[in-house]
C-alpha cells in the first residue's frame, strides 16, 4: 500500500497567508492610525470566511490524495457480463 502523508505545511501556508498576515497588517494600521481595535476588527470580519475557505478547500485537497492512494477504485460495471434484469409490462 502506497505511503501518503497529509502536508500540514501546505495548509498552515495557507492558513499564514490569508488569516494570520492580515491580522498582523491590520494590528499594525491600528497601532499606526490610533484607531485599535476598529482597523483589526475589520481585517478579522474579512479574512476570517476567506481563510475558513482556502483551509477547507486544502485540506478536502489533501484528504483527496489520501482517498485516491488508499481506496481502490470502484468498478464501472459492478459484475462483468451480468445484465440488469428486464421487466415486462403486461396489461
């Protein structure tokens, strides 16, 4: 059975990039403009369903690759030569 592993790396990237950076941005215009917490309140209303987004979206990724390595495939005929029985009408 093939080995596959789950890249946390990939999805905390993610996480790093849409939820995290924005947070600190918004921190730091806050601290800037003396306007805390107004600015990072913001940033959090907006990042928050972006990030829970791409996270899910990587992480259905990463547990598809798992699937795919690990689940056999399903056949496309389930009994090879077997017919579906026909009904007939009578009436």
């Amino acid at each position: 059975m093939p080995k596959t592993r789950v890249h946390v790396g990939r999805m905390s990237l993610v996480l790093l990039v849409t939820l995290i950076m924005p947070l600190i941005i918004g921190g730091l215009v806050d601290v800037l403009t003396e306007t805390f917490p107004w600015v990072t309140i913001g940033f959090a209303v907006v990042s928050l369903p972006i990030a829970a987004f791409f996270v899910v979206r990587q992480g259905l990724a990463e547990m598809n690759q798992v699937i795919d390595a690990h689940a056999p495939a399903a056949p496309a005929d389930p009994l090879p030569g077997a017919s579906l029985p026909t009904q007939s009408r009578q009436g």
